[in-house]
C-alpha cells in the first residue's frame, strides 16, 4: 500500500514530516518529498481524479534537532505544558539516541519562551515548533 493509499484511508487532518534539507539524515529529505508527493495525489493534486480523495491535510514539519542547518523556520508553536512529563517519559524509551532526552527538553523551554513572547499566554512553559508547508486559509484577519 502507497503512502498516497494510506492518506486516502485515514483522511487525517494534519500531516506532519521532516524538513526538506538535512546534512546529517539524507533520508529525512527524501521522506519530505514522500509525504509532500502523497499528500498531492491523495488529495487528487488540485485536479479531477480517477482515485478517492480526501481533503488536503494541513502539512507541518516538525523541528530536527539542527534546525539551523535544515532550513527550518518556526511558524507555529504547541502549547505541550500539560503532556511535557508523558513526552519525558516518551523519550526516555528512546534508547539509541539518548543525547536528544537533554536536547529536545530544554528546546522544549526554549520554544515555550518563544510561544509566551508570541501569544502573551505566560502560563506556557514548553512548547514545539512546526512548520507550516501549506497555506492557512481563514476567512478573515
């Protein structure tokens, strides 16, 4: 089954994957452009289509752990207070790359100040940065 099938079969709201620049992960590009093509074709890539479609999902990257090096630019943040001792508990199951339990942490604070300066919601104390591929549509500002 294609990763197109996959997202005609769940219909998901949002898509999330990794930036489309990587110097230390080639396969993290190459899943961007996966997800980015799938993405397309489930949602019949703005055309009529022989296949099912779905409505076309948000797309979001998620922040690499080089977020400098990856042409990663924050657009959004998630307010993730509430769930920051389930993420710690999450990542401390991560055994083959436990530098990053440290690393995506204190981002977590980091971004949580960026999410306070940005919102004014000072009761924000860790939030993640993702950034946002496709277009917000609202119908007004």
């Amino acid at each position: 089954m294609s990763i197109a099938d996959r997202i005609r079969e769940f219909a998901p709201d949002v898509l999330l994957t990794h930036t489309d620049r990587d110097p230390f992960n080639p396969d993290h590009p190459v899943a961007n452009v996966a997800v980015g093509r799938a993405r397309s074709l489930a949602a019949g890539a703005g055309v009529q289509s022989a296949f099912t479609t779905v409505r076309p999902p948000e797309f979001f990257l998620f922040e690499p752990h080089q977020p400098e090096l990856c042409n990663f630019m924050p657009t959004t943040f998630v307010d993730i207070t509430a769930v920051m001792d389930a993420k710690r508990a999450a990542m401390a199951e991560m055994k083959a790359q436990k530098y990053l339990h440290t690393y995506y942490a204190e981002r977590a604070d980091h971004r949580g100040n960026h999410a306070r300066r940005s919102s004014g919601n000072q009761d924000i104390r860790q939030a993640e940065a993702f950034q946002r591929v496709t277009p917000q549509v609202v119908s007004s500002l």
